[in-house]
C-alpha cells in the first residue's frame, strides 16, 4: 500500500482518459510556454504486447531553466491544460486497445 502512495504522489501531470464523456487523442508536450508553440517529439516509441507507448525525456527542459506545459486533446475539439507543477524526468502516453493514458513523472 505504500508503494502505491508514494508512487501517485510522484506523477506530477496527467491527462484523464476522459473529460466529460470524450475519450483523450492526443498530447502535446511544450517546451515553455504554449504561446511559443515548441511542441517536443517523443524521444521514443516502442510496442510492448498490445500497448504502444510513446516516451518524452524531459529533464534537460528544467537544467535549460525552462518548464513543461501540456494540452490533453479530446474528441470533439476539446482540449485541456495539464499544469506540470514542479520538474520532472519524463512523460509517457500508453495507448491499448483505442484507450489511451498519459502521465509525467
């Protein structure tokens, strides 16, 4: 039980797979702010099983003195910002099955 305390306090930023019924499509990662508009690639993207997961490495933002801004898109145009509240090593989206998940931690 504790392990799993402390490993949801250590995920920073997330995107529900949700938000008010619309499942989520897409993640967009920012290097500073979303005005400036640099979107980061993954740094990786394997396939484990039946899961593809995409992988951004994001600690060099942070030693650079910037910070992360991230937009959760859903179905229907909506989309949502995921405050990345202190610095993190990295971000992931996991898609299995039309069901996708996104984390920073």
């Amino acid at each position: 039980m504790i392990g799993i305390v402390a490993m949801a306090a250590a995920v920073t930023a997330t995107c529900p797979a949700q938000q008010r019924g619309a499942p989520l499509q897409n993640v967009e990662i920012y290097d500073g702010p979303i005005a400036d508009n640099a979107v980061l690639a993954p740094d990786a993207t394997r396939r484990l099983n039946r899961t593809t997961v995409q992988v951004w490495r994001v600690e060099g933002v942070y030693r650079a003195g910037r910070s992360l801004n991230v937009r959760c898109g859903y179905a229907a145009d909506r989309s949502v910002l995921a405050p990345v509240t202190r610095p993190v090593r990295e971000c992931r989206l996991s898609r299995r099955a039309g069901v996708r998940t996104f984390h920073c931690s």
